[in-house]
C-alpha cells in the first residue's frame, strides 16, 4: 500500500504527458537551429530550456518558448509546448535541459544539424505506426546505427493519425526510455494519406495530430482549404490546436549537410500540375541547384509495380521538373514494402488523366548499376514503405514477370528501411531488413 502511494505521487509529480523530442523547427537552412516539444496536461507552468555544446560548462537560456493548447473532444485537453533552440553549434552535439518551475525535469543529448562539409547519415522510412512487433524491430535497428536525422514518408500512424494513436504508436516505439531515439535526434515527417485522411471530425475529432505534433518550416504554398465534416465547434477546434500550420505544415523545403530536400503533400486534395503549385516546386528545384544532393520526398509514389495502389499515378505529373533539375532521388512509402526504379525519364502522354492511370513514354538509364557504374543520369525513384505496417504483395517481390519496366528492385516479403550515409559527392544506400539484413545495395557519385 505504501509503495503504490509512493508510486502514485511520484507518478503525479511527472510533468510530461509526452517527453521533449526533437524537431527540424521553421529554419530551412540554419544549422544553428532547431526545435523541441513535449506536451504536458492542461495547466501551464514555467518551463525553460537551456542547452550547452557538449563538453562545454556554460548553459545557454533558450527564452523563445510557446505553448498551444489542443482541446478537441475525446481528448483530456493539454498543452503541446515548443521551444524553439539557437546558437547551436553546426555539426556538433549538445546537451539539454528542461526545466519547469527552474527545476531540472528532463536533460538528453541532441545533435545540431551538420555542415555541408561534413558526413552524415539517416534512415528513412514510412508506413510504420502500427505498433507492432515489425516497427518496434526497424525502430531499434534505426536506433543501433545512430542515425543523424530520421525521416518518415508519410502514413505515420495507422489509420487516422489520431492523438490516440500517437500515444499508444508513435511515442511509445520511438521515445522510450528504452529506446530514446527522438530526444536525441530530429525526425522529419512528410504527411500521408491516413495522416490526414479522416475528414469526419464528427467521428474522429482528434485527427490531423500531425499539425499539432510536428514542427517543420512553412515555407510551402498556402494549400486551399481543404473541407471537413462536423461541427462548428469540432472545426474550430482543430483549427486553435494547428493554426497556421493546417494550410502550410503539408509541403516544405530544407537543408541537411549538402544535400537539399523537398517535402511534397501528395494527397489528392492538392493537383501538382496546376501553376501555383508547380511554380512552387520549380522555385525550390532552381534553389536545390547549389546543393549537391537534391531530394524529393512525398508520400504516394510516382512509379510503384505493386498491384495495390498501382492505379494511383498521380505524382507522375511532378517528374519533369524532377529531371529538368536532375534531382537525384525521389523517396515515398504508401505502398507497404520496398522498390527501386532504374534512373529514368518519364514524359507524360497528352490525354493523360489528372489522377489515377498517368500513361506516358519512360527512357531507362541501364548503364547505371550503382557498383561500378554509380554516375547516374536520371532520377531514381524509391519506394520505402515497409517501416512496420503490414506488407503488400509479399510475393512479388520474387515475381520479376509481375515488376513494371521500371522496376530494377523488388522486396515485399520483409519489412525494412532505408538508410543513406554521405561524404561529399558520394552516397551509399542500403536497405535494411527488421533482422539488420542488407536487401538492397547501391552507391551513386557526383
Ligand atoms: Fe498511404
């Protein structure tokens, strides 16, 4: 009995509802800056944030510290706290402290952003908030190999990116004491389907949790309002808890290293080939010119062989900018299980339809085979969605005869992830099985 209620007020003396992770913050391309968040229940206190460059002694005040509250119904409201972080030194780990009150509650050890000089590494993958026994093993092979950032392709978590789902499959997998992940490194999350797929706030009035959770620059177009079902006041809640993040947070552009990466919302409420939008991307394409690495990441893939989801080709419509400004890969999940593509041209046909079957004509690059001939002249496209959730087509991996003419690598009958290290003008991919196996290998060189 004593022991429970000692338990129970050290329990209460916990002021975190979620603990601080770290987030990419609104800087494209400030190394010296990131952000933290953790969310608390619903009563504000006196937070402060101080970080340091590790190995040195004087703490830094880091005062810009904001709070939102998210009160939707079904959900105990609390408060989503940001603070944002700078002076970072570039390239460098630095400790952090949070304290409430003025009283240390929560120190872990981040890494700033790197330099375009120096090497880094991530992983990517996507489709993964199932919390099931295949993301917790890729969340632990991800956590082994210390990655520098980590980035999710969207379908973050299953199956209506509910606050409810973000406590039992999100935080829980990557956030743990067990598994300290993302305190100690950014995460990068590009929005997916289920991420904003439930409209019906009647229903599910805690959805679109990714605009009250993620802190990423609103640096994309100002995407039109997009319709949801329920009441006045669902809406309204919804709108309080995201702000300005509802209509910006989905497209984004940032810098990591020397590489230059685009984050595109590719759910079907946005039509990429319209001017606005495509100007946008062909804005961002010119400013990646200076960077050596230019990425493309988006949920839904543009070149999928998988029979699920095959018939959505939409992205298609994005791919001749991809090649007028050589980006050099294009990543996507949506499809549970993983894909590589030959470097290819594709040009869409006439009479091709906004969504759905975008016919065209494809040119291949066979002469890259990313061993001994690593110089490739087209984008590659992957799909990396095999991050936990449930594989599709399992067989067809195996089934060369089923694979599209683009289609160079196939693996369906295992879950995995991608990871990337890079030093200068090479990059060497590998991807990753929940065993900590190689299933696919390649390197590119500028
Ligand atoms: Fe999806």
């Amino acid at each position: 009995m004593f022991t429970s209620l000692l338990f129970l007020l050290a329990y209460s003396a916990e002021p975190f509802l979620q603990v601080p992770y770290l987030q990419l913050g609104p800087a494209r391309a400030d190394a010296t800056r990131l952000s933290l968040m953790w969310h608390t229940e619903n009563s504000p206190a006196s937070f402060s944030v101080y970080t340091r460059t590790s190995g040195a002694t004087k703490w830094t005040a880091q005062p810009k510290i904001t709070w939102r509250r998210i009160a939707v119904r079904e959900i105990e409201p609390h408060l989503v706290y940001t603070a944002e972080l700078t002076g970072l030194k570039p390239g460098a780990e630095f400790d952090y402290e949070v304290r409430r009150e003025n009283q240390p509650v929560f120190t872990a050890r981040g890494l700033a952003r790197k330099t375009a000089a120096q090497r880094y590494q991530f992983a990517v993958f996507g489709d993964c908030g199932q919390n099931n026994t295949p993301q917790r093993q890729i969340a632990k092979q991800v956590q082994q190999r210390q990655p520098d950032f980590i980035q999710v392709t969207g379908d973050i978590v299953y199956s209506r990116g509910r606050i409810s789902e973000y406590r039992e499959k999100f935080y829980p997998i990557y956030n743990s004491e067990a598994l300290p992940l993302l305190r100690a490194r950014p995460i990068i999350g590009v929005v997916g389907n289920h991420d904003t797929a439930a409209t019906d706030l009647g229903k599910y009035p805690d959805t679109l949790a990714y605009y009250y959770y993620w802190h990423q620059p609103l640096n994309g177009p100002e995407t039109p309002e997009r319709k949801f079902e329920g009441s006045p006041a669902d809406l309204q809640a919804v709108q309080s808890g995201a702000g300005e993040k509802l209509n910006r947070m989905g497209s984004f552009s940032f810098t990591y290293g020397n590489s230059y990466w685009i984050a595109v919302d590719s759910n079907t409420y946005l039509d990429w080939s319209t001017p606005q939008l495509s100007a946008w991307l062909e804005k961002e394409l010119k400013a990646s010119q200076a960077y050596t690495w230019r990425f493309v990441t988006m949920h839904h893939p543009a070149f999928n062989s998988s029979v699920a989801h095959f018939k959505e080709q939409h992205p298609r419509w994005m791919t001749n900018l991809f090649e007028k400004y050589r980006v050099d890969l294009v990543l996507a999940g949506h499809v549970h299980n993983y894909q590589r593509t030959y470097p290819l041209q594709f040009a869409v046909s006439s009479d091709a339809p906004k969504k759905g079957v975008v016919d065209g004509k494809f040119a291949f690059d066979k002469e890259f085979d990313g061993v001994t001939k690593t110089k490739a002249k087209l984008p590659i496209y992957l799909v990396t969605g095999a991050g936990g959730a449930g594989l599709y087509d399992k067989d067809q991996g195996g089934e060369p005869g089923t694979w599209q003419s683009f289609t160079h690598k196939f693996v369906s009958n295992v879950n995995s992830f991608s990871w990337f290290e890079i030093e200068g003008k090479k990059l060497s991919f590998r991807q990753i099985d929940v065993q900590g196996r190689e299933v696919d290998c390649f390197t590119l060189t500028k």
